[in-house]
C-alpha cells in the first residue's frame, strides 16, 4: 500500500505536510506562503528581502532604519509594515517624517513661578503652566508633587522676606528704618506667557527661515535632518539605506530626492524594490558554447 506521502511525491510542485495530513503546493522561493499548506499558486505572495516590506501597492520597500542617535525604534519591521521610529526618551519629534522623525528636542523645563502641567512625550514637547499658590520654592515637577500643607505654607509665608502678591514689600530690620527689598517681587515670577529662552523650541521648528528658499519646494522654508528629503506631499522621508554588502549607492539623498541604491557589480536584482532592490543574486555565468547576448 502507498502511504499518504507518496501521493504527491510524483509532483514537484507539491509535498506532504505531516501537520497538515496532507499534500500541500509548494510555492516558487520568490514568493512565500500567505498561510500554512496552501493548495495554489493564488496562496502564494511576494517575498521581500531582509529589512524590507511588502507596501500596499504590493512594491518591496525598504524600513525606516533608527540609527541616528535621537532615535529609537518602537515597532520593528515585519513582512507587510515598515519599522517605526520614535524619539529617545527626554526628547520630542520637531519635525515629522513617514514612520519616523526628522529632527528631535529636548523637552522644555519649566522656568522659576512655573510647573510641568502635562508631561513631554516622544510626540509632545513639555508644557507648563503656573505654580499654584502656595506651592514650595522651586517646585517644577506637577501639581501633585508641588501642593503642601497649611501649616508648612504658613511658616514658608511668616519666613519669606517678600510678598508675591505686591511689588513694595519693606522688611524691617533691628535697627530702625526701612530697607528696600533685594529684588522686586514683581521679578520673583513669570507671567504665563512671558517671553523666555530658556529650554524653549522655536516657535516653529520644522520651518527655517534663516536659510535659503530651496526652489521648488511645496514649502520652500520647511528643512528635513539629515538622510531625509522633502517627498511630493511636502512631507520630510528618510532616504533609503545602502548599507547591505550586496548594494553600492548610484545616487546619493538630496534634500529632495531619496539616495538610489543597486546591486553591486557581478550582483543582479531579483526582487526590486522603491530606490532600491530588495534582493540581489550572482549574475549567471553563461555555460560553456553559449555567449553573453546581454551584460
């Protein structure tokens, strides 16, 4: 009697998954298997080479890589989506780029009189807000952490040489006459809004208008970071990578045009992929009483 896996040993194209119990189609080694055992060819989807994923349009493309120093990756690259990348803690995304980011900041610090109201994150810059009343002398973290009994605000106010309320305050010393303040109280804090540099981004830092217009720009101020350039939609790409052995660069990144990368000489591209190929093998030696029609 033939056993179950001799059914199929007579047909290339298929095999016997024990697993399964039964034959299954094998699929050609470009393409990989969308599931387990598939029956035909409509199964099978197109395999894209390492650190690259099938887009929607169905093009092998190249992963966002994290390797800047601002970056770290949040998700990994998989077989139908890109890696993404994100700013290290401490830091929050000035300038957005497809799953990436093209430039990142520190996170402000509140300046003295203020608190941290919501705290930075890789897509959001600090923001602060005033202390409240009687909050304890440099407080700059959260409202939370800066409240204090009625008791400690008491003594904090009997000790205070100065009144935040009114810009005159006099303190009296042993010997008799009034003597000024040291400094204003008016000065002790900062009105919400009060202009100030310290640890404070651009009021628009994916623009620079200190540099030149680059002609033809969608949005001539707008500045993508290095390795990035400025796509159709006018939004900051990174450039794709050509760091693989098997790929030499034939066009460097400009700051609007992605690098173009090629197999190496002696090397051809089997999976193409965008500014790039996904999957380069040796160029075929012709056998021997055949000539090259082609390089």
């Amino acid at each position: 009697d033939r056993g179950p896996e001799d059914i199929c040993a007579g047909d290339p194209n298929r095999y016997y998954d024990k697993d399964a119990g039964k034959c299954c189609y094998r699929c050609p080694s470009e393409l990989s298997q969308e599931k387990q055992c598939v029956q035909s060819s409509t199964d099978c989807g197109k395999q894209c080479g390492s650190d690259h994923y099938l887009n929607e349009a169905g093009r092998c493309t190249a992963c966002v890589t994290c390797s800047g120093d601002d970056l770290v990756e949040k998700t990994p690259c998989t077989r139908n989506s890109s890696r993404v990348c994100e700013c290290r803690p401490g830091k929050f995304c000035a300038t957005s780029a497809a799953n990436s980011c093209a430039r990142c900041l520190l996170h402000t610090i509140c300046p003295p009189g203020m608190i941290v109201k919501l705290q930075g994150t890789a897509e959001r810059n600090t923001v602060c807000e005033p202390a409240p009343t009687g909050a304890r002398p440099g407080c700059s973290t959260s409202p939370e952490n800066c409240k204090t009994s009625a008791r400690s605000t008491t003594l904090e106010a009997m000790s205070s040489l100065t009144s935040p309320a009114t810009s005159s305050a006099r303190t009296m010393p042993h010997g008799g006459g009034p003597v000024h303040a040291t400094e204003d109280a008016s000065k002790l804090t900062r009105p919400p809004h009060a202009p100030s540099s310290a640890g404070k981004p651009s009021p628009d830092p994916g623009l620079s208008p200190q540099h030149p217009c680059p002609q033809g720009s969608a949005d001539c101020r707008k500045q993508c970071g290095p390795d990035y350039y400025l796509d159709e939609a006018g939004r900051c790409t990174a450039c794709v990578s050509c760091s693989r052995d098997d790929l030499v660069e034939k066009t460097p990144c400009t700051w609007n045009s992605s690098r173009v990368c090629e197999c190496r000489p002696g090397m051809v591209c089997a999976t193409s992929a965008t500014n790039s190929c996904a999957r380069c093998i040796t160029r075929s030696i012709c056998p021997s009483g055949m000539a090259a029609r082609l390089q």
